[in-house]
C-alpha cells in the first residue's frame, strides 16, 4: 500500500466573488515533513488552510490531508490534526485549563493537560480567564490545544503572530520535538526566518499561484541571484569593469574609484579576480557576502523583479 | 461525544456571563413581581383568568416573557461565535457544525430552565410565606410548559443564528418573531383573512382560521396550560385540541432549527 500523503492539494482553486484567492494549487505534503508555506499577506495562505479545516469548500479540485477528503471526512480528520487557526478568538470566560479540557474532550482523548500547558509556558495562567491574556499567551494557548492528543498533523497558520522573539524561539522548538515524534508539520509564514529555521520544505505562494517549492538550499541555488562579492583594488578602470561584467554568471557590476562590487548568479569569484588582474588591476582585498533569505524572498515575491 | 464537549464549553461560557445573570434577576424579579401585584389586585393585570388563581394568572405574562428571554438567550449563539471568530478555534476540533448547534440549545436551555425555576420559587416562597395559597401542582405544571415555550424560542432564535451570517438580520428576525407571535399574529391572519375576501375568494373557513391562529407557538402555549389550570377551551374544532398544540410546539421547535442547522452546515467559514 502506498503511504498515505500528509496533504495533497489536487489543481484546487477558490474564487470569492470576483477575488480569485487560489489558482490551481497542486501540492503535496510528506508525512514526517515540516513544510513552510510562505508568501506576503494576502496571497492565500489561509485560504488554502480554511480548505484543508473544511472551512469552505474550494470551487475547483480537491484537497485532501492524511488521506480524508478535507470536505466530507471533515470531523474524522480534525480527529487526527492539531490545528491554530487563523483570526481565531479564545472563550473569554474559560480559563486556560478549561479550553484545553474542551479540545481534549472535543478529540475523546485523555491528556496531561497541565504538563501542555507548562510545556507552552502557561501554567501561571492555567486558572485565569483567557479573557486577560495577552494576544501572545493566547497563540500559546491555542497551540498547546493543537498538540493535544498528539496529532498527527499539526496544522498552524501564522503561529508566531503575537509572540515575542523569545516564545518565537520555543514554539519552534516544540515544532522540532513533535516532527521527532513523527508528527507532520504544515506551517504558514510570512517571515522567513522561521521557515528557515525548522522546514524541510518550503512553498511559496503568491497571488493565489504555488510559485516555487523546493528546500531552502534548492530555493537558494535556484533563485537568480547567488551572493555579492566585494574587491577593494589599487584602481578601478574601464577595461576592468568591462572584463568582468563580460563574465558569465555576473549580474551586475557597480564600479567604484577603489572598489567594485560584483553581483554573482553563479558565477565564480576566482574568475571575476583573475580576470581583474588580467587587465593589471592590482587586488589588495574582497569578501563576499550570501544573499540573505529576505532578499531570497523578495526575488520570488515582488513582482518588478519577477516579472516575466 | 463530541456534543458533550461543546454542551459543557458553552454552559461555562454562557453561564459566567452577566447576561445569564441579568436573566436570573430578571425571572427573581418578574415572579416576585407578578406574585406581589397579584396578592394586591388579585389578579394580573391583562389576565383575563378567574380571580384567586395565581397559576391561571401567570399564563398571559409568561407569554410574553418567556419568548423574550427565549430569544435574548439564544439568538447570538452560533452567528456571535462567527462574528467574534470564536467558532474557528471551535470548528478546529473534531466538531461537526449540527454538534455545535445542539450542544449550544442545549446549554442554554439548560442554563434559562435553572433560572427560570430559581425565579419560580422564590415567588412561590414570597406567596407562600404572605400566606397566599396556591396550588402547587398547577404551578409546576404552568412553569414547566413555560420553560418549553422558552426552549422553543431559544430553538427558534439558535435555528436563526445559525441559518444567517449576517447579525443584523439575526437580531431583526428573532425579535421580530417576538413581537410577531406576542402581538401580530391576530393581526395578520386577520388581514390576509380579508385580502382573500376582498379578493373574491370565499374567506377562510372557520376551521382554517382556527388552524391559523393555532399555528402560534404562544397560542399553543396558552391552550396546554388551560389543561393543568382546567380553564376551558373555547373552541370546536380539532386546532383546538392539546394534541395539536403540542404538535405546533414541536414544529416551531425543530423545524427553524432544522433550517437554521443545514445552513450552518454549509456556509462558508471566511
């Protein structure tokens, strides 16, 4: 029998009124994966998520997690998720504990609430009103509700919101220790830095559309732009200049009075130094520098550098 | 069962709300009232029943009360968990949305039958400690079939809450039902009783405006009293059987519910 995928989303689309929200998403999610969903706000990463909690219905294709159709196995599969939604509310008038005890009741399962609760840092709060807590202790809050009866496939749509850099830094780590556990992990994001930190894969969406999907090292050699090298020279001139930006894999060359900065795609830097000194330029020093995620990110996402 | 979960998450919720206290004062203060005008007057005033019958006395007010507090009690169950987004963390359990329906009516029939009997006997105790007499079973009986009117309004306005995504709608259309049963109904069965004659078309038969008027869920109400305080019926056709208005009560009980329900289970969660 061939193992069942944790999420498969099958050429599905979803129009809200004259907003096309997703636009033939195929993707698919291993069992024992991280999988980071980035793209920038607003460019469908929930309404991909509300598909797969039953939410709404897509308009077009299917979806399904874990082997259930995401619409009409809805309950028995949110059997078997741990889920934080988005642009959720806590009951203002249950306590901690009391909200745990509804998810566990809600799952028929017998757990450790306590232990969940310090586990996301909340026992001094177990026996208050989530009504008083912070917006951050209520991403917590809902998070150990998440990994209550531990789920199969945690399911979590910006789960950082509201968390400070700090409990940022836990939530991940309580990440990594499920998916050690075997537990499937399908986050969204718009930061990167999360995404980077914890997935094995990486999708990103954008107006509606899966334009990219491969791990961060893939996405990283992948993307047109690789790192920026900088040579401090006894002097620039124009045959230099000329010599390197002829080279392959050079993007760009911005020439100073002792210095030139150098945008590789893949290019090498021995080639764009022995083709400086070639044309007698003397090198005293260079460093390069890897292109960062964010600039990553901006590559795939903004659509003047991507426009096609 | 998952219905349980949602039963008991809703009782706390609901419960702890100054808006279920507000109520539980509010019955306290509606039975002493009522207890306290009719041990001056000796009556209530719109009452139409025989003196010295505090139970008979109880039924018109009650009418009026209990599917007022009926609706204020439910109708911003499922359509305020929507608008609040509570239901996104509800609906991320293994909940199906019918499970959530019935968990909140029954919570809160629960949580208005609690206060309800709280206000019942506190005016029992008021008339029976200023030396009133008043015949237990008969007030039970009346008090009971009130609480079931009220569960029926609670269906009505939860049937409503979950049948619209809009609040406005919502609380237009609960209320409205309201005053529709409370002070409409002859009104209207009159007017389409003289539009169909003015229309040419043979008014509608005795019966049938019989059937009409006891299509009320207020007016069903009022008939299954008139059993337990022995008050008479005043009408010859089969409408006016207790048989039928309980039938009625069933209806307007499960039927907006039943709407209100399959809606819900379609809707779109955005």
């Amino acid at each position: 029998m061939p193992s069942t995928l944790a999420i498969d989303y099958r050429d599905v689309s979803k129009q809200f009124g004259d907003v096309t929200a997703l636009r033939n998403l195929d993707l698919t999610v291993e069992q024992g994966e991280i999988y980071g969903f980035l793209g920038p706000n607003g460019a469908g990463k929930s309404t991909a998520i509300n598909i797969l909690l039953g939410f709404f219905p897509p308009t077009d294709g299917r979806a399904t997690a874990l082997g259930y159709d995401t619409q009409t196995e809805s309950t028995a599969l949110r059997k078997r998720l741990g889920v934080l939604p988005d642009g959720f509310q806590v009951y203002d008038r249950l306590t901690g504990t009391e909200h745990l005890e509804l998810a566990a009741e809600s799952k028929a399962v017998d757990s450790d609430l306590d232990r969940l609760l310090a586990r996301v840092g909340l026992e001094e709060a177990a026996d208050r009103n989530a009504g008083g807590y912070s917006k951050g202790m209520t991403q917590r809050l809902v998070f150990a509700m998440a990994l209550v009866g531990d789920p199969d496939l945690l399911i979590l749509d910006e789960p950082s919101s509201g968390l400070d850099p700090n409990g940022a830094r836990e939530m991940r780590e309580i990440i990594l220790q499920e998916n050690d556990r075997g537990t499937t992990v399908f986050f969204s994001s718009h930061i990167l830095s999360q995404v980077e930190a914890v997935c094995d894969q990486v999708g990103i969406l954008r107006d509606g559309r899966l334009i990219a999907e491969d791990s961060i090292q893939g996405l990283r050699k992948a993307v047109d732009t690789g790192s920026v090298l900088t040579v401090d020279v006894d002097s620039v001139t124009d045959e230099s200049v000329t010599a390197v930006a002829a080279l392959d894999g050079v993007s760009d060359v911005e020439p100073g009075r002792r210095r030139m900065t150098v945008s590789l795609n893949g290019g090498s830097k021995t080639a764009v130094l022995e083709a400086l000194e070639s044309t007698g330029v003397e090198v005293h020093d260079f460093s390069t520098e890897e292109q960062s995620l964010e600039d990553l990110f901006t590559a795939y996402t903004d659509t003047e550098v991507r426009s096609q | 069962m998952t219905l349980s979960a949602v039963f008991r998450a809703d009782l706390r919720q609901t419960g702890r709300s100054w808006r279920l206290r507000g109520l539980g004062a509010a019955f306290v203060f509606f039975f002493l009232g009522t207890a306290a005008i009719f041990t001056t007057l000796g009556r209530l005033p719109g009452g139409a029943s025989e003196p010295g019958n505090y139970a008979a006395a109880l039924v018109s007010p009650l009418g009026l009360f209990c599917p007022l507090v009926g609706v204020l009690v439910g109708y911003r169950a499922i359509i305020g968990e929507r608008v609040s987004g509570t239901i996104r963390l509800l609906l991320s359990l293994p909940q199906g949305r019918v499970e959530v329906v019935l968990g909140k009516l029954f919570s809160r029939i629960t949580l208005v039958s609690i206060t309800a009997t709280l206000g019942a006997t506190v005016g029992y105790a008021f008339l029976f400690f200023i030396g009133g007499s008043i015949g237990v079973l008969e007030y039970v009986s009346v008090t009971a079939l009130a609480m079931l009117l009220q569960a029926t309004f609670i269906a009505i306005s939860i049937g409503l809450s979950a049948g619209s995504d809009s609040e406005p709608v919502v609380v237009a259309a609960s209320l409205g039902s309201v005053l529709l049963f409370t002070t409409l109904w002859g009104t209207v069965v009159r007017v389409v009783e003289g539009l169909l004659a003015a229309a040419g078309i043979d008014p509608l038969g005795k019966a049938l405006t019989e059937f009409a008027f006891g299509i009320n869920p207020i007016v069903s109400f009022s008939r299954l009293t008139s059993l337990a305080v022995g008050a008479e019926s005043r009408l010859e056709t089969v409408w006016g059987e207790p048989w039928f208005a309980a039938l009625v009560l069933l209806c307007w009980f499960t039927v907006p519910l039943g709407i209100g329900s399959r809606r819900f289970k379609r809707a779109a969660l955005s």
